[in-house]
C-alpha cells in the first residue's frame, strides 16, 4: 500500500460510503498504530466506518468536529466480549488513547486535536 506499509488492511476498507476511493485520507499515523494493533490482536479488525465526508458524517448522526472527517478515526465491528477485550488491550498497546466502547463496535482515534478519553455508548 504505497508508503504506508500496511499488513493487514487496504484503504478502501475505509472509504466513506458515499465516496469511493476516500480512504485515501485517511491519517498515516492512525493507520500505522491500528496496524500494529491488529498484529498484537492477532484476529480480524471488520472495519464499519473510517473516514467519512461531511455529509455521510451528518446523515449518521456524527458529531461536528468528528475524528473520521480528518481520518483519524475508525469503528471496529465487535462479536463478542473476548473480541472486544482482545481488541481493546491490543489498541492500548500500542498508544491509542482515545477509545469508545458500544456493544457492538469500538470506537478508536488518534486525533491530535482532542483529549484523551475512554467512553462508553
């Protein structure tokens, strides 16, 4: 994948839906540390949202400075509680410092812009 060097993803796994070919922007370092996350985690990241357009943002509801508009952000689909345990000690291995958890989904971002967080949903 060009000069980001990726082992377990291609870009277009975070196309916004409405625009195909705009995981493109998503953020060099954010994807480098999932990445590695998914090296600890050693088990698939299902990738439901990464970067989103301002639009797709507002039609699902995002908040207005959302960390997938600037591609520093990704939902990661969640099957059960091992998975979401597996997966969230894999991503705070490697710094991510930003971090909601839904039943369903964990959310993760690496934006410089925001405060370190941990929410639920």
């Amino acid at each position: 994948m060009g000069s980001y060097n990726l082992n377990n993803f291609t870009l277009d796994e975070f196309d916004s839906p409405d625009h195909k070919g705009s995981g493109i922007n998503m953020q060099q370092s954010f994807l480098v540390l999932l990445d590695q996350a998914r090296d600890i985690a050693q088990t698939p990241f299902k990738i439901t949202s990464g970067y989103r357009t301002a639009e797709h943002n507002a039609k699902v509801g995002g908040v207005l400075n959302s960390s997938h508009t600037k591609g520093y952000a990704a939902d990661i689909a969640i099957t059960s509680s091992l998975q979401r345990y597996i997966i969230l000690n894999a991503l705070l291995k490697v710094g991510f410092d930003r971090i909601g958890i839904a039943d369903s989904f964990i959310h993760v971002d690496n934006d410089p812009d925001k405060s370190k967080a941990v929410w639920t949903y």
